[in-house]
C-alpha cells in the first residue's frame, strides 16, 4: 500500500502512472469506476488508464455505473444519505445493508458497570448515520452477534465526547484490539438523557427488546 501524500496529490497523471502504479506497485491490474479521476487537475480518467494498460501490459477493468432510479449511484450520494439516516436507501444503493468497522477499543467500563458491557470502536474517519440508539448485527471473530448500539455523547453522563459503542447479546468477553463489522438494521429511538440511572437501565433493556424484535424479522 501507497499512502496518500501531498507530494502524490502535486504530481500529474502521468507522473502518478509511472511512479505509483509502475515503479511502486508494479501493478498487474487495476479495477476502475466509470468515473474516476486522478492526478493533478484531475487530468487522468478511465481512457489514460486503458491506454497505460495497452503499453504496459496491465490489466484495466472499468466497472459501469449502477443507476436507482435514473440516477448513478456514487459514493457522494451514498454518504450524504447515511448522514441524513436513509438506511434503507442506502441499503438499496449499496445492495446490503450499511455497517461500520474499526479496531474495538477500550471505553470507560460505564456500561461494564452498570450490567451492559460495550465493544467500542474510534468514531474518526467514518460515515456515520445520526446520533441515536440502533439495532445490529455484528461480525467479530467469525461470528455474528446482534446487539444495540448507540452513537453520540451519553447526556446521561454529562459526557461530551462522541461514541461508537455497542452492546452484544449474551457477550462478554474482552476483545480489544479485535477487528468488528457493525451492520446498522434498524434506529430504535433518540439517544436522550435519563434523570437516574434507574431510568437508564429501564430503557437500556427496552432497547434490547426492541432490537431483538426487529433483528428476528430481518433477512440478511
């Protein structure tokens, strides 16, 4: 892997093709959207790479749009979507459902405390739906676990810093340093703040239900 720079971002499209692609990766292949550019002013696209691959030897694969509704879909799209919490548009652009993944890290013990252990994940760098409590699935160590999952800034701890974290059914184990797919289902309610941890806990295993109902009836 070549890791993205500002001396990559300066050089041209061809400087990119020789530097990058040839003398670096010796590049074999390269799999391309429709609509791809690259180099400085976007000078490169799909047919300098095609032309690249004739002198070179490489294999070029250009993938076609795919349309919804008329439309192409493409990244941008997808993203401003997840944003605003269309999971199930998303779900159709994508052709599955939405998840998030990331190095399970080591969180406050608040939910550990209080009965309801939680993997945690770095919220930086991804894409993420609104803040609220979500039911999922998740992808850890070669299984998949349902759990519930809540993002944002746990107002009932007047703690401000945002946070991924998810409880998993019937799970306990400590997994830090794992990798873990969480698959966003459904959004089950606001993340709100509770007067006591009493109402906490209350709503903490209503989520749970909910999150369990909704999970048993979705095909994955």
């Amino acid at each position: 892997m070549v890791p993205f720079s500002s001396s990559i971002a300066r050089q041209s499209a061809d400087e990119f093709i020789q530097e990058v692609l040839i003398n670096q990766l010796r590049t074999k292949a390269v799999v391309s959207g429709y609509d791809w550019q690259f180099g400085k002013g976007r000078a490169g696209n799909p047919e300098v790479l095609e032309s690249v691959g004739e002198r070179h030897g490489i294999d070029i694969e250009i993938v076609a749009p795919k349309y919804f509704d008329g439309k192409p879909v493409h990244s941008t799209w997808i993203r401003k979507e997840v944003e605003k919490g269309n999971l199930d548009l998303v779900a159709k652009l994508l052709g599955r459902k939405y998840s998030i993944a990331g190095t399970v890290i080591k969180g406050d013990q608040r939910g550990r405390k209080i009965g309801f252990p939680t993997v945690n994940i770095n919220p930086e760098e991804l894409v993420l739906p609104p803040s609220g409590v979500y039911a999922i699935r998740a992808n850890l160590d070669d299984r998949s676990i349902d759990g519930v999952l809540n993002m944002g800034t746990r107002p009932s701890f007047d703690d401000q810093k945002f946070q991924v974290e998810a409880h998993l059914f019937d799970f306990n184990q400590i997994v830090y340093g794992h990798q873990v797919e969480m698959i966003l289902v459904t959004k089950i309610r606001e993340e709100r703040e509770f007067s006591d941890l009493e109402g906490l806990t209350s709503q903490i295993q209503a989520d749970i239900d909910s999150a369990r109902s909704s999970l048993l009836k979705t095909e994955f």
